[in-house]
C-alpha cells in the first residue's frame, strides 16, 4: 500500500516475474468481486463489465471478427440451416425489408406481412406444408 493522497491508499505492485503480475491482477479482482463468466463461442473466461454479456472480445479463430459479433449470428444459423422454412422466410424477410428502401412498401405494410409471415412460418411445423407456405411468401 501507498499513499495516493492524504487519506487514499492505493495497491501497489512491483513484480520480479510474470507469475507475481499475474497474481497481483487474480487478487485484485477477487478484491472487488469481479465476475468471470465462460464465452458461449469460444469456451474462456472472461471478466464481466455489465449485465447480461455472453460472449467475449477476443478474436473468433481466424474470421477477424470477435466473439461477440460471431456469438449472435451462430444459433440464428443453426435454426436456420436446420429449417426449410426459416429459410425460405429469412429470404422473403430480407426481399420485403429492402422493399421499404425503395419506396415500394411502407414500413406498417412490412410490419403486418411479417406478423402474419412469422404466423405461417411457425404453423408449417404442425397444420401447413412447406411448399403451401413457399406458394404464400411468393404471393
């Protein structure tokens, strides 16, 4: 401990190996009660600033982009490629969507035809086929 001021103290640390470095920060973090949580796309741990953070900063395997921008594209392609017919409405989305920059549609019209596309798209499981809900998206 040092003086920082006339009543602060700080920690201090002057280390002789990396090892003492390392130690020094583990210990400082306890101190303060820093949480670590694991990274949802790459499996290590990383300190948590905020909330609800599940993917961490670091760069995802060679794509040069990190975990965070990877971490939620993963699962919604994992739906994806798992479903015909999320994604048939994926690419009826993304037409419809570049409808409004166009001026073709307003965006109240996208919003009801997603509302009911997203209806369709979940009745396909059990009460319509695919290739009726195709026929509907093309309409």
């Amino acid at each position: 401990m040092e003086p920082l001021g006339k009543y602060d103290f700080v920690e201090t640390c002057y280390p002789k190996s990396v090892e003492e470095t390392v130690n020094f920060f583990v210990r400082a973090a306890i101190a303060r009660r820093q949480p670590f949580r694991l990274c949802k796309s790459c499996g290590r741990y990383f300190a948590v600033r905020h909330g609800g953070v599940e993917y961490c900063n670091r760069q995802y395997q060679d794509t040069g982009k990190t975990c965070r921008e990877i971490g939620s594209v993963k699962p919604l392609q994992k739906r994806t490629a798992d479903s015909p017919a999320m994604r048939l409405y994926n690419t009826a989305y993304k037409t419809r969507f570049a409808r409004i920059r166009y001026g073709k549609i307003t965006r109240e019209e996208f919003g009801q035809w997603s509302t009911t596309a997203r209806e369709f798209r979940d009745a396909v499981v059990g009460r319509m086929t695919i290739d009726e809900f195709e026929t509907w998206l093309k309409r």
